[in-house]
C-alpha cells in the first residue's frame, strides 16, 4: 500500500460528495430520447465524501516539492515565483467566465488583452509581430518551422533539413520531425558556442533553418551569433531562436535586433505563469514582418477603437489551437508585465544573471564548470570530480532532496558529462542561495568523506528511489478495477 | 518592481564575489551595439492599480451572469465544485513543475495516475496519457499515431468532427505525407439535418490510416457507430473518437466498448469555466497495444527500495528528451494543473454526480429545443441528441443570432456555417446543468419576438 491509498480506495457504495443543483425541469428519461443500446449500463466512478475527497488531495499535495516551498533550480525551466495577484486577475469573472464563440463585441476585453499582450511582448523582443496561440513552447516551435517553410514555399524554394545544435533542448529535433524535415545535428565549439567552420559546411541549399538556443542551454550567450545569422542568411535559411532561456535577456537585448527571425517564447518561465505541476504553459511565438503573413489564425485586430477577430488568410499556417490559446495565462502574463514595467523586467535579468554567476564562482572551486567563463541566468556544474570517487550525479541530486532543495537539471545538456544544470531565477535572495551554495559544498565533502551518503539518499522524502525498469517493463498505468467491482 | 529580493547591499557584496564591478560586466558577450535598448513599456502599476485595470478589461466581456448563454460547441459550462478550486490555488499544486524527481513530486504522480485510471473508467479504454495541450491538438496527435503505425497516407474524418479541431489537424498534418479528406456526415433535407453515415463507410479504404467521428457529434446527435467501427476493421483502419463533451461519458456507451482504438476529447469543462477557450486539457487514450505509441507524459506505478508503493513518469523513452528527433511528440509541458481540477471534480462528484449532471444536461437541452419549437421555431435536427441540437434560421444564422442577442439580449447558440456553408441556416443550441429555467424562457421570449 502507499501511504496514500488511491481515490478508488476511499469509496464506499452510496456515499457522496458533492451534490448537482437542483432540478429546473421536470427530467427526461435518457431512455426514451436515446437509444438504449447507446446508454452505458456501468459508470465505475468512486464515491466518496467529499471532506474525504478534500483531504485526499490534501494529503497529496503534502508530497509535493514547489516553488513556494523552497528553492527549485531546475535549469531551462525559470522556475521563479508566481505573484498571487496573476491568481486574484486570472479569475476576475469577466476574464474567466467567457465563452471563445461569444460574438467580439460581447468580448472586447479579451480581445484587447491579448492584443495588447502581443504588442508588449514585441516591445520586449524588438519583433513587430507576435501571436500568443500557441499552447506551449514545443506548439510554439512548430509554428515557427512551418511558418519558415511557408516562407520558403512562398519564394519557390522546397528546403527539407534544419539545423540544430547539439547542445539543444530535445523538443528542437522533435519538432523538426514533426515538420518534415531531416534534423542535421551541429557539434558544439570548445567555447560552449556554435563552430562557425562547421555550421559553413552544414549550410547548403536544402537547409530550412538553424534552431538555437540564446542562451545555450550551456547558460552560455552566443558570441558569434553575428556571423551565426549572417552565414546562415547568406545561405538562404532561417534563424529559429528557442526563447526558453529569455530571462537573461529582458532589458538587456532584444533578440530581433540580432537579426534573428523567429523566436518562442515560454510565457510559463519567463513571465512567471505557475507550472502547474506540469502545466498549462503558453509558448507565444515572435517574427520579423517577412513572416507576419504566415502566424497562426485567428488573429487579433485592432479597428479604431474596436477589436476584432481577423477574417480567414490565404497564407497562415492554420490554426494550432480550439481557439486562441490558453487565455488563463495570458491574463497571468499580461498581469506580470504590467506590474513590473520596463524596468522591473530589466531588474528581473540582471538579479537572474547575477544570482547564476554567484553560484558559478561560490560552487567552482568544489565542482568542475567545464565552461569557464561568465555565464547568463544558468550555469552548468559537471559532477566529473565525484564520479571519481563514486559518486554520480544522480546521487548528488538525491542527496539535494535530502536538505530540502529541488535538484537542478541533471544530465542535461547531453554534451557535459554528469550536467549539473542549476538555473536560480531572480527571486531568489542572497540569503537562499548562500544555503543552496552551503549546501552543495557540505554534498563535495560528503562525497569525499561518506560516498554512501549520497548512494542512499534521499532518506528525508515521502519515498526512497523507485524501481524504474519494472515500471518501465511492465507498465501500470491505471488502477485495474478489481473483478466484481 | 520585480519580486527579487536583493538589495544594493546585496548585490555589491555578490559582484565582488564574481568578481567583477557592475552588473553591466556579466553581459559583455552581447553585441555591444545591441546592448541595453529601451523597452517601450508602460510605466509598472502595484498591486492595486493592476487589479483595478484587469477587472476594467473584465468589465468589457459579457459573462454567462450577464446574458443568458447557449454556447457551447465543445466548450460547456458545468458545474465545478467548490473545493476545485480551492485545491488548485494550494502552492504544491501550482508551483511545482514536471515531477522529474519523483521522490519529491509523489503527490503530482499520484495525481496523474489517478487521472488516467478516471479517464479509462469514463472512455472504456486500457491506457491513457497525462494531457495533451486540448483537444484539438490531441486530434492531431492521434492523426500521427495512426500514420505512424499504419504508414497508411489517407486520414478519413467526419465533417462532423469539431472544425477548429479539423483544422488544428490539418496544420499538424501539413508538413507531412497525409491526405485528410472531409466527409460530408451529416445531410440537409429542407430546414432539417439528420446524420449520413454512408457517405463515411464509403469513404473508408485500404489506403485509410484512420476514420475519425465524434460522439456526440458536433451537432449534438448521438449516431450509430457500427457501422464505421465495421468498414474500419474490414480494410485495417483504426477509429478515432473525439468526446464532444465529458460529461456526456456519464450517460453514453464508452468509445472504448463501441471499438474505438483512440479516444481523445475537451476536459476543460470538468476542471473550471470556458476561460475563452483556455487553457484547456486535451484527453488522450488508447488500448494497451498502442502503449508505446502515446505521445507526452505517462505516470506508473511502481516501488521504492524499501518495497513501498510509489508512482514515477514512465515509457519515457517515447519521449522528446531522451528520444529526441524519434520521439513519438514533440509536446513537454501538458495541462497537468488543469487535469488536476477533472481528477478532483470527477472525484468528488462520482458514480452519481457525473450521471445526474448529465442527465440534467440532456433535460435541459431537451426542454429548451420544446421552448424554442412553442415560440415558432423549427428544430433541424432529425436524429437523437444529447444536450445539444440545431434550430433553423431561415433568414441565415448569423443574422438571427444578432437580432437574438442586440434585442433579445441571449447568446443564444453558434452559426453552424463554420461546419459548412450548407448550415448557414443553422444554429447550434447547448445546455446543460447550468442552464435554469428563466434562461429558457428568455431564450424561447427572444426567439418569439426575433421572428
């Protein structure tokens, strides 16, 4: 049993929770609108109380780590603090309460939210056009790619390859596949950037793009990426950027004017929507006007003082979403944006920036940085050292759980043997990383000093590690009802 | 203003453990002639002010408070209940992330775990995913599936599947070698509508990866499958059934006992209000052969060291992040926050709650078609339905639905011509629990006085 038995477990025949209103009609019989054979005999549902419902889901959330609870520095994921006033406007009645096929005029709010919302976020990225449908970062992506080869297809060009760096986020190749095109892998530079000689002999005329990451996901800005955007141009391609790692850059640069041509953006890292434990995101997507004809659709226009939904366009992609992306969110991230200003977006960078590059010099003298040199809003640690005494990773992480704190992005970027991917984000104090820094360097000694430490760990968490090659082997996915039950 | 903690103080005791004088040195590798532009923001506004503005952008939508409202069309308006939300503004739920080490994310697995076991109770299938982004791109990603397993090009999909949704498919599809062909589902005779589910069986080939209905279907009926289920197995394609609307699975045979090989759908409505559309949660299931196939998060169960029971993502080998440009999707983040609050409403409104809201539903839709046809109107559609039907505007949908609204002040359903232009005469009528019975007799008051 766990110590937490299962929803189903809590039900008992009879028992209720919560009650459905109150009849307004006399009812009808399914039965005698509905054919029979169309009506299920068997609804397996559980019934329970609803206090014990409450306290179920309670008690689970009891097991969870979060950014409220304490730090959580999990690389490429921004996991910054969620302001409660995204909460108090996210569920303001006329925001929430809203139906996608009202008729514009009885939704001029929404409307203007995220009309609005677009403009700002082409302000914050120097991009003149923004559409904020897409659902998350990956959704994001794909847009971007078709939008590059309806581009290509608009000048007569059929490109069928895309460039990505090896240092990537998985979803980049992903997406490509998903696109169409044949993914061609480019070998990251001593330097942590893009070998330029390289990316020239990659460059020919079937390639559609080059996907990169600004930050790396090495924390590592591009120094190059002048000559990156100018060979890549030369060749007839398109720079993709994956705007994932976009809070190092808030005030500080804006990606357009680097000659970039599309890049995502993840409204859930950057903008500070909550995870949600894995979701909901919203991955906004930012381009220069040549590929304005081709967002997604529906967009929102603006009529003198009126907005309005956009007739059908012969040269969009098409729709990616039921309507026009997950609003919720949008309400959040407008929120964010508006409460912080020009300078308070700028001030959330820098504090990003300066908080990874403190942990960098405080961690490397107990850990290898296989990158030396001064990073953006993460830094990558390698657990290289340790290995050596027989300690991996894996165990450090664990033993973080241990003292309380998420462990960063582990071996990840898959280029940095034992990767230690620690992103800190801008809300948290110097006090907070000075104990994350405390920490991590009492987990060297233990390494040194008490290697099984670290092989047992973690020990303080509701659960010891998990046999995950059975649960892989022989999948249980849902709870089988019982026979008779 | 930006939630960061650190003073002056701090940071200059920080750079000089950097090692450098100012901020300003960290960001050297920027172009220098692209350093530091100047934002063109608004100036920031506290906490009050920003509430006082958000609610005045609130204030300019019309909420179902304010006008009675018949929409639905695969976004439905049910009851939610309290505790939902009460659960979903706790921190560990919505401050946690993706639960990638599971010994601090039991509670997120748990959850998820519970989620899939609820969603294969409710559909009839063996295997269910996370979450996908909604329905729509659930669609879509079951489209690839069926590609991917059959190699077959030909995609054959009801006209009467949700459009937004058929077109969301079509955009993920269009990169790629597949053919979706629209088929005509449904037939006009005169002012009335009834389903065609030849025109579906012959349309199904050797060379079909998939048909793909939704029940109900997009105009409300509830329709004989069989026969699809049938001419699918006859030539090797599968069946994808897109849930028109999840309460409906509280009444209707489950896709998965009428044979379908996938069944995905719209949980939104389960978890809180339409929020114009989102965020939603996309519902992904499958029979257990597919298993390996499903694309985005899975959570099993599994053990500790200690023996103890415990949950853990799983198959992650179908994965993005490990399988990269092989992956079976591309999608990472999923609605899990959203999924969360279904699991939690699907909990607590159980084996009698979810039948009597869905019978409620299909009384009231069927209360509100007799409402209508007593003030004049003549109702299309000629089939079974469950809480949605179409009513017919002989002078053209979108022109009553304005005179409905500008006079009679009811959101009274949606123009059917986003199906087809051969429904410009149509609209799309939906209740549910929530509809009352003054909301019918303004509707039916409307209908009476638009003549």
């Amino acid at each position: 049993m766990t110590d937490e038995p299962l929803i189903y477990d809590l039900s008992s025949p009879g028992r209720r929770g919560v009650h459905s209103p109150l009849p307004q009609f006399d009812p009808v019989d399914p039965g005698d609108v509905l054919p029979s054979s169309e009506l299920r005999t068997d609804l397996p549902l559980p019934e329970a109380s609803e206090i014990d419902v409450m306290r179920h889901f309670l008690r689970l959330s009891h097991k969870n780590h979060s950014v409220d609870t304490a730090m959580y520095p999990l690389g490429s994921c921004t996991m910054k603090y969620n302001p409660k006033v995204n909460e108090v406007t996210a569920r303001t009645p006329g925001l929430a309460d809203i139906h996608p096929y009202q008729p514009p005029e009885t939704a001029q709010g929404a409307l203007e939210l995220i009309y609005e919302l677009e403009a700002l976020l082409a302000s914050i990225t120097g991009f003149p056009a923004v559409s904020t449908q897409p659902a998350a970062g990956s959704q994001g992506e794909l847009c971007g790619l078709l939008s590059i080869l309806a581009w290509h297809e608009s000048r007569a060009e059929t490109r069928t390859q895309v460039l990505v760096p090896d240092s990537a986020h998985g979803t980049n190749p992903a997406t490509g596949t998903m696109s169409g095109l044949e993914v061609i892998s480019l070998p990251t530079a001593d330097d942590g950037g893009i070998d330029l000689q390289n990316l020239k002999e990659s460059l020919g005329p079937g390639v559609a793009a080059i996907m990169l990451t600004l930050p790396s996901t090495l924390g590592l800005f591009e120094r190059r990426i002048a000559e990156v955007v100018e060979l890549v141009h030369a060749a007839g391609a398109q720079v993709y950027c994956d705007g994932a790692n976009m809070n190092a850059m808030l005030g500080r640069v804006r990606p357009a004017d680097l000659g970039i041509d599309v890049m995502h953006l993840n409204l859930h890292k950057t903008f500070s929507t909550p995870h949600g434990g894995g979701g909901p995101g919203a991955g906004a997507l930012a381009v220069q006007a040549h590929l304005e004809p081709f967002l997604p659709e529906p967009r929102v226009v603006r009529k003198g003082d009126t907005f309005a939904l956009a007739e059908p366009s012969p040269t969009s992609i098409g729709r990616v979403h039921s309507h026009l992306g997950n609003f919720g969110n949008l309400v959040r991230a407008y929120t964010f944006i508006r409460s912080l200003g020009a300078e308070g977006l700028r001030e959330a960078a820098d504090d990003a920036v300066l908080n990874a590059n403190y942990l960098r010099a405080s961690l490397s003298d107990d850990y290898d940085l296989p990158y030396d040199r001064t990073c953006m809003h993460e830094v990558v640690l390698a657990g290289t050292r340790q290995r050596r005494l027989g300690v991996r990773t894996l165990d450090i992480a664990k033993r973080l759980i241990d003292y309380g704190i998420h462990p960063p992005t582990i071996y990840f970027p898959i280029i940095v043997d034992e990767a230690l991917m620690i992103e800190p984000t801008e809300t948290e104090s110097r006090e907070s990383l000075d104990n994350f820094i405390d920490v991590m360097r009492r987990i060297a000694r233990e390494a040194e000093s008490d290697p099984d430490k670290l092989h047992d760990a973690p020990v303080n968490a509701p659960v010891r590690r998990l046999d995950e090659v059975t649960a892989n082997r022989r999948p249980n996915v849902r709870r089988v009802p019982e026979s008779g039950d | 203003m930006s939630y960061a903690p650190n003073t002056d103080a701090d940071r200059a005791a920080m750079l000089r453990t950097v090692g450098v004088e100012s901020i300003d040195d960290l960001f050297v590798d920027i172009p220098v002639q692209h350093r530091d532009p100047t934002l063109d923001l608004p100036p920031a506004l506290p906490e009050t002010d920003v509430i006082r503005h958000l609610g005045q952008l609130g204030a300019l939508n019309a909420t179902s408070d304010d006008l009675p409202s018949f929409l639905g069309a695969g976004f439905y308006r049910h009851f939610v209940p309290a505790l939902v939300d009460q659960q979903l503004l706790r921190s560990e739920w919505y401050t946690a992330y993706t639960p990638y080490q599971p010994e601090m994310a039991q509670g997120t697995l748990q959850a998820m775990y519970e989620f899939q076991s609820l969603v294969c109770d409710l559909t009839g299938m063996e295997v269910s995913n996370a979450s996908l982004y909604d329905g729509a791109s659930a669609l879509a990603e079951a489209i690839l599936l069926c590609r991917g397993l059959t190699r077959r090009p030909r995609v054959v999909i009801a006209e009467t599947v949700h459009p937004a949704y058929r077109d969301v498919a079509t955009t993920y599809t269009s990169a790629l070698d597949v053919d979706l062909q629209v088929v005509p589902a449904a037939s006009r005779d005169g002012s009335s509508v009834r389903p065609n589910i030849e025109s579906l069986v012959e349309a199904i080939d050797d060379q079909t990866s998939c048909v793909v209905i939704q029940r109900p279907d997009f105009l409300g009926m509830v329709v004989d499958t069989d026969p699809i289920v049938q001419a699918a197995r006859r030539h090797g394609a599968r069946v994808v059934v897109v849930v028109g609307d999840p309460v409906s699975l509280g009444l209707l045979v489950p896709p998965g006992d009428l044979g379908a090989d996938i069944v995905v759908g719209e949980l939104r409505s389960l978890a809180g209000p339409p929020a114009y559309g989102g965020p939603g949660a996309g519902m992904f299931a499958v029979k257990s052969q597919l298993i390996r196939r499903v694309p985005g998060r899975i959570a099993g169960r599994t053990v500790d060291l200690d023996g103890k029971d415990a949950f853990v993502l799983t198959l992650q080998t179908r994965e993005q992040h490990i399988r990269r440009e092989r992956a079976t999707s591309n999608i990472t983040t999923n609605q899990a926050l959203v999924t969360l609050g279904a699991t939690i409403s699907l909990s607590a409104l159980g084996r009698r709650g979810l039948r009597e809201i869905a019978e409620q539903s299909l009384t009231a839709a069927h209360h509100a078609a007799e409402a209508l046809a007593g003030a004049g109107a003549v109702i299309a559609t000629d089939a079974p339905y469950f809480n949605e039907f179409a009513v017919h505007a002989p002078e053209g949908a979108a022109a009553r639905l304005d005179r409905l609204r500008r006079d009679g002040n009811v959101l009274a359903g949606v123009d059917l011509s986003c199906v087809s232009p051969r429904f410009d005469d149509l609209i799309l009528v939906a209740a549910t629990e929530l509809t009352t019975a003054s909301d019918v007799e303004a509707l039916a008051a409307a209908w009476a006085r638009s003549r």
